[in-house]
C-alpha cells in the first residue's frame, strides 16, 4: 500500500514507499544519532525552532520503524547531553553496530539568507576516510535513491562555488556529497551516512517539514533504504 500526503504550502507530494518493512531475515544492530544537543543545537529554523529538534523527532520516528521490523536500535544523543562528535561513533562501536547514521536537518550560507526561499532538499553525505568509505557510499545511494523515488528532491547547493560550500558531489541524481573531515563518519569504525533531510531555514519547507505525515514519510523512506542496505553482509 502507497500513502501519498500533499503538505499544505508546498507543490510536491512524498510517497510513502511501504507501511511496513519487511521482518529483517537477521537484525541488524544501528546507531541512529541525533544531531547536535539541547545545548548547542545546530542550525536555526526559520520559525526560530533549533535544529537539535527536527533531528530527534525525526531520529525517533526511524528508529521506531527499524525495531518494528526485527533491528536493534541504539539511539545516539536521545537525551540531548552529548556535546563530544567523537563520543557518538565510540559509543556506536561499543555495541558494535553495524551501521552508524547521523540524522541533521540542513541550512545555508549566511550571505544567502535574504534568498532562503530558494533552498530545499534532502541530502546524504559520506566521507573517504572512514574505513569503510566504499560500503558507506553503497548505503548513502540506497538511502537516497529511496528518498528521491519518494518525492523529496536533492539538494545540489552544497556543490556551489562560493565560500562554505563548493564541496564534491558524488552522486548529483541522488544528491549525495563526499566530506571526509565529517568526524562523527570519519571515526565511525563502522559504513556511516549523515542525512540532512531538509533545509529547514527556508520558510516553506520548514512547514512542510514539520507536518507529523510528511515527517513520517521521510522517516518510513529512510527506514527502507537503512533496511535494504543493512543485513548484507555484515559490516564487522
Ligand atoms: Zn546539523
């Protein structure tokens, strides 16, 4: 069954790509963090709400679709007191997951914020200096290409030449970016991807982004693509 939801304010719909995934032959265990801290919580929405926030919202809603079918989840940061980037791949290693996914919502560059309105997209990004940089892009793709067949476009902004961006592109049809620097993939012992699942400085998406539905789209989209990348073959 395909559920579609149309966000008021917004021109495109998502797609649900499934309700239910399908029982996992053999689970699989995930650290899912949630980007950022209570403290220090990342980028500014344009309705003032912290990024920190988005990410757990949407943080929980995955991992809750993930457990639903047969995977052992542990949740990075649920209490939003982990400051330390590091802390969060070496938690993920001591329960040895198999995958580490870091869920943020996206901004812009401040010299671009009177032209906000022009910024959307869900990215996926991946660094070459994790040891398992080529599992970690197979996972990026499957995650992504889940995303973009849902509806959600990505991002290309990120490729821009102007300072703060201009960085490597990947995979331009699923919107997938190399950063190596990216500690939390970089030290992860473990394929990682960090998701920014929209930009949430752009007014209309922010909106569309916060719609409990739309949120459990994106959710149940990521979910899949964590799902199809994970079991096979274990990572460690
Ligand atoms: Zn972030």
């Amino acid at each position: 069954m395909i559920a579609r939801f149309i966000a008021p304010l917004f021109r495109f719909a998502i797609v649900a790509c499934c309700c239910a995934l399908p029982s996992a032959a053999i689970g699989a265990t995930i650290a899912i963090d949630i980007g950022h801290s209570l403290a220090s919580q990342g980028s500014r929405s344009a309705a003032g709400h912290g990024e920190y926030l988005y990410n757990r919202a949407l943080a929980l809603e995955i991992a809750r679709i993930l457990e639903a079918s047969g995977h052992k989840i542990d949740i990075l940061n649920r209490e939003g007191t982990i400051k330390s980037l590091a802390a969060r791949p070496t938690r993920a290693a001591a329960i040895k997951a198999d995958l580490f996914i870091s869920i943020h919502h996206d901004s812009i560059q401040p010299q671009l914020m009177n032209q906000r309105e022009r910024y959307r997209g869900y990215s996926a990004w991946v660094s070459g200096s994790n040891p398992h940089a080529a599992a970690s892009l197979t996972c990026a793709r499957t995650i992504a290409s889940t995303m973009r067949k849902s509806g959600m476009r990505p991002a290309l902004f990120h490729a821009d030449k102007i300072p703060g961006e201009g960085h490597q592109l990947l995979d331009a049809g699923n919107g997938i970016y190399r950063r190596d620097g990216l500690a939390v993939l970089r030290l992860s012992k473990t394929p990682a991807v960090l998701i920014e699942a929209g930009v949430i400085v752009n007014p209309v998406e922010e909106a569309w982004l916060n719609n409990p539905r739309v949120r459990a789209a994106i959710a149940q989209n990521i979910a899949a693509g964590i799902h199809a990348c994970v079991p096979k073959p274990r990572f460690r």
